[in-house]
C-alpha cells in the first residue's frame, strides 16, 4: 500500500522540535516514525533504503495523519525538493524562537557534544570581523536568520500550506491544540502538554560523550548486554546528564545580551514575521 505523508515540522534547530515531537505522539489520531531526525529526506544512504523501510520506522500507518519532525530539513534543499515531490498537498510547519536565544541554545548544544572549545565571544568576533562562512558559524549564526530559511520553505510550498510557531506557543498547550488542529483540518488532536526535553548544560568529561555518541566498543558491549532500545536509551539520556554541568540562567542570560548587539538584524526579521498574521496561521 502507497502512503503519503500529511506533514512535516522541518526545524528550526533548537527551536523547540523536540517537544512538539513528543507532543505530537501523544495525540492518537498522528503517526509518527519512532524517533525523530531519521534523515531520510536529506541523506542519500537513507533516502536509497527505499519508502518500505520508511514506513516501517513508524509505529502505525494507519492513524488519520502520518507526519515527521525533522529540524535539519530546512537546511537542506534536497529534502524540501524531495518532500514536495513525494506530497504536493503537504503541511510544513516551522518553528523558531528569538534569533539571541536560539544560538545561544546551539552554542551550549555543540559545546555539550564537544564540537567546540572557544568562548562564545570568540565566534561573535570570527563572524562580524572576518565574516568567514564554516560549518559552525552557520549552525551558529546563519540559521537564526529565519526570513532565509522561510524562503526556501516557500521556494517549494505555498504559502497557505505552510505555518511559523513560536516556540513559546507549545507552552499554551490548548490554544496549540486548536491552532494545530485548524492546520492540519481535523476537529481536534488532543494534544497534551508537552515532556520536558533539552536542557542548558555542558559537558563534563568529552571523553565519556565521545562514547555516548556514534559506533564504538561499549555501545556494542551494551547492545549484547542490554536488548531493549528504550532502556539503551534511558541509559544513555542518564549518563549524559550525569556527565554535564548545568549553566545558570544569568549565565544563559547574560550570553544573549552579548549577542542581542550583534543580530539586530536577524532579530528584527524575527519580530516581523511574528507579526505576520498571513504566515502565523
């Protein structure tokens, strides 16, 4: 049987994705695969298994609306092509959250996973001095510039099929639910309040993270040892936080002031397109 997917929340990075995914699951009238960020619209070694094995990553095809929450999917022009090619008629929905915020979120995410050692100062000062363009600096920077990435989005789906949240929407669990539900035209998703997810801390020791992450002895070791994925899981979400050290949130505030002079621009785009009942609902 051929399956289509109904729609697709394509990012922003560290805009809240997580928590809508694990609202999402929670309605009965949505599937979802089982994890989200499978990659399978912007990576070819995934994309090549074939749509039989994707469909096989969700827990029910049968639900009344099959989705997928992706926050890398906006970065890549590949995966917009190929979800438009794949459903014309699909939903995007795209969230973001104030341009200071957001990076300062990346900031503390790519330095929990050990992908960078500067100070925070450090890369402000590489991007407005020398406006050098490298991977971090985009993850960092560039895609706090919301207006681009909703562009692209409109490059390939039309304005109408496509709606921006705040972030800070998924806190008012009842107005999302109606809001959500409008969109994607079923009377009522009975979503419920969101899980707790991410948190603002950095890592302790990189060696132990550098074992959490990727293909490597005790990740096999555990595999024999430990059947259950969602018990692995929970392991590994555990050690990670054993392994991290909280940052306050005068620290985290703080930060954003810092960066609050140098985005001015980004957080004026922001503020637009909040303003922008066309694109908001």
């Amino acid at each position: 049987m051929s399956y289509k997917l109904d729609f697709i929340v394509v990012g922003g990075a560290k805009c809240g994705t997580t928590s809508l995914y694990n609202i999402l699951l929670q309605s009965n009238y949505i599937a979802l695969p089982e994890k989200k960020d499978f990659h399978f619209f912007d990576t070819n070694d995934y994309n090549s298994l074939g749509f039989d094995y994707y469909w096989s990553l969700f827990k029910s095809q049968e639900a009344l609306l099959l989705g997928e929450v992706s926050a890398n999917y906006v970065y890549s022009e590949l995966a917009l092509q190929r979800l438009k090619s794949h459903n014309k008629e699909m939903k995007v929905i795209y969230i973001i959250r104030h341009p200071a915020e957001r990076t300062v979120s990346e900031y503390l995410h790519q330095k929990r996973n050990g992908k960078i050692d500067g100070q925070l100062i450090d890369y402000i000062n590489s991007r407005d001095i020398t406006k050098n363009s490298n991977d971090m600096l985009d993850k960092l920077f560039r895609r706090s510039n919301y207006q681009y990435w909703l562009g692209l989005i409109n490059k390939y789906f039309d304005t109408d099929s496509v709606m921006v949240l705040d972030i800070h929407e998924l806190n008012n669990i009842e107005s999302l639910n109606n809001k959500l539900s409008s969109f994607l035209g079923v009377e009522d998703l009975c979503l419920q309040k969101p899980v707790a997810s991410n948190r603002s801390a950095v890592t302790k020791f990189r060696r132990i993270n550098n074992l959490l992450k990727g293909d490597n002895w005790l990740k096999r070791m555990l595999k024999t040892v430990i059947r259950s994925h969602g018990l692995r899981g929970r392991l590994r979400v555990m050690l990670r936080r054993l392994n991290s050290n909280e940052v306050s949130s005068d620290e985290v505030s703080e930060m954003k002031k810092l960066l609050e002079a140098h985005m001015s621009d980004d957080i004026r785009a922001y503020r637009d397109i909040l303003n922008n009942e066309k694109i908001r609902s």
